[in-house]
C-alpha cells in the first residue's frame, strides 16, 4: 500500500511518456488474452459499498499505470511499490499522463495456485490494513486495474486517484 501526492510536470514530458508507454507495450499480456482489471474494478466498487463509499469510475491511465506494474510484477519479479526501473506509483501514473497534483494510492497482488484470480487478489487486499485503507478512501474518485497471468501465476495492480 502507497498513497502520495503527484508534482506537477511539464505537458510535452508527459506526451512523450504516454508515447514511450504505449510504444513498450503497456498492455498487459495474459496466457489467455483476458485482462480482468474490469472484475477487480467491480469487485472493489462493491467493497466500497459495503464500506460506505461511492464507486470509483474507470480512468484509462490509471489502468495503463497498473498495467505497467503488473506486467513488472509478474515478468520481471517486482515487488512491492517499487518498480525494476526504480519507478514509484508517483512516476508511473504522471508517465501515463494522470495528474498534475493528484493524490493517488496502489495495491499490488500476486498469487499462485487457486490464488491466481480477481477475487483472491479483494479479499488478500481486504485483510491488509493498509490496502485496506485504499481501498475504503472515500475520497478516491477513479482507479484502474490490470492483471496478469502466465498460467501459473497471476498479478493484479490497482492505482487510485483524486484529482
């Protein structure tokens, strides 16, 4: 669990960091092809309501951010909130284009076995009390979510925001 705020940056910086994102393939890459960043995304609205608050709405850069770090959980042994290039949550949503001056948060899952799915990732996020938090912020607006599976393990990576 992370929560910070993002700096401001210069607009062409961040034209040329979605470029680069999308040039390096931010998507994820599933053994079957299915990204179920949507089904964590409901999985966690309803965790809000259950908590009392309002859904986040799906935000495409705070799920190409997600992506980009569950894509380095799961190929390249990330872990944590700290990317292998050194990337924070931070830089990664201000690389895809979110912000300036936004408040954003991360939770990040992996699992193996009958752990490798959306809903194992809410309930490992549920009982930590930091991704907790996160996750029962009212004040976060948006998020995006994305997985990613090589059939033997899965990863899952959530970015919150408010702007």
């Amino acid at each position: 669990m992370i929560k910070g705020k993002i700096s401001a940056f210069p607009p062409t910086f961040a034209a040329a960091a979605m470029l680069c994102v999308s040039m390096l393939g931010a998507a994820p890459v599933q053994a079957n092809g299915a990204d179920e960043g949507g089904a964590v995304l409901d999985l966690v609205n309803a965790t809000r309501a259950a908590n009392g608050c309002g859904p986040l709405a799906p935000n495409p850069q705070l799920a190409a951010a997600a992506a980009r770090h569950a894509n380095d959980v799961l190929f390249n042994g990330a872990q944590g909130h700290v990317g292998t290039d050194g990337s924070s949550i931070s830089q990664r949503v201000r690389d895809a284009g979110y912000g300036p001056n936004a408040t954003v948060g991360e939770v990040v899952f992996w699992g193996t076995g009958t752990a490798r799915n959306a809903d194992a990732a809410v309930k490992w996020w549920m009982n930590s009390p930091g991704h907790r938090a996160i996750i029962t912020d009212c004040g976060f607006t948006e998020a995006g979510f994305s997985t990613v599976s090589n059939g033997l393990k899965m990863s899952a990576a959530g970015d919150f925001g408010k702007r």
